[in-house]
C-alpha cells in the first residue's frame, strides 16, 4: 500500500512514576525513517506509553504535511494502551483519560485509518533502545540489565 506509515512507541518510567522518556520510529515517509527519543519529565509507566504515542502523531501530522496518507499503523507494547484505543477497555484512570481523549483528537484530523497493534517488547526493539537511551543519560544511570543478573 503506498503511503502507508508506521509507528512504532515506547514509554516509560524509571519508578512508576518516575523519571520518564519516550522513544518513536515512524517509517513509510519519502525521507525514510525518523526517529526520536524524548525527555517527558516525572510521569507513570501509562502515561509515557501515551505520550509516546501522542508525539508521534505530532510528528506525523508536521513531517507528512500535505502528503496524502492511506493508512497509519500504530505499533506500541502497551496492552493496556491499545486495548483501551480499541474500545476493548475502559478508561478508568483520570489521567490517562485526558491522554486518550488528546490521541482521539488527534486520529480525527489525519482523516485516514490508524490503526493501534500490540506487540511484544522484543518486536519494539528500536523504539525501547530510544526510550532507554534518553533515560540513560537523564538519570546518568543506565537501565537494569536483566541478562547480567540472570547470569550470576
């Protein structure tokens, strides 16, 4: 399909909340790939996710332009997050509420499908490398390493 773009997102919180980043692959753009990993501040796990997701639709909307789209897929490893975008769960949280009623807003202007995937943390490898990279240097200590643990 031409002019079909994908998002992959990451968010999340050293602590829950936190100190929190973003990490955002779009890919489908006649430049190529883009990618962006963010400070967000102290926030929870769940709202990073969204966040993420918001920016990346941000970036979108400027990077694209006046370029017809015909399809936008979302791609993040949040459940929770794209089940509640799909209407499969409620939006129990205040704050999240807010974040997804700003994500719907923000699907209501591109005026073409998007779509919301969930996907393994393993198959969302780039945009968690740019979410962590971001908090890396932020917090000045890097994320646990669950390998090196397991392997004492």
């Amino acid at each position: 399909m031409k002019n079909k773009i994908t998002i992959y997102t990451d968010g999340g919180a050293r602590g829950n909340p936190g100190p929190a980043g973003i990490g955002i692959v779009i890919d489908g753009l006649a430049g190529g790939k883009k990618t962006f990993g963010e400070y967000i501040g102290e926030t929870t796990n769940n709202e990073a996710e969204y966040r993420a997701l918001i920016v990346a639709l941000q970036k979108l909307k400027k990077l694209a332009g006046k370029k017809k789209l015909e399809q936008v897929d979302c791609y993040a490893d949040s459940e929770l997050m794209v089940k509640q975008l799909n209407g499969e769960y409620k939006v129990k949280d205040t704050n999240l509420r807010g974040l997804f009623m700003e994500v719907l807003k923000l699907k209501s202007e591109f005026k073409v499908p998007i779509l919301f995937h969930h996907i393994k943390r393993a198959q969302n490898a780039e945009a968690d490398e740019l979410l962590n990279q971001v908090l890396d240097k932020e917090t000045g200590k890097p994320r646990f390493d669950y390998k090196a643990k397991d392997m004492v």
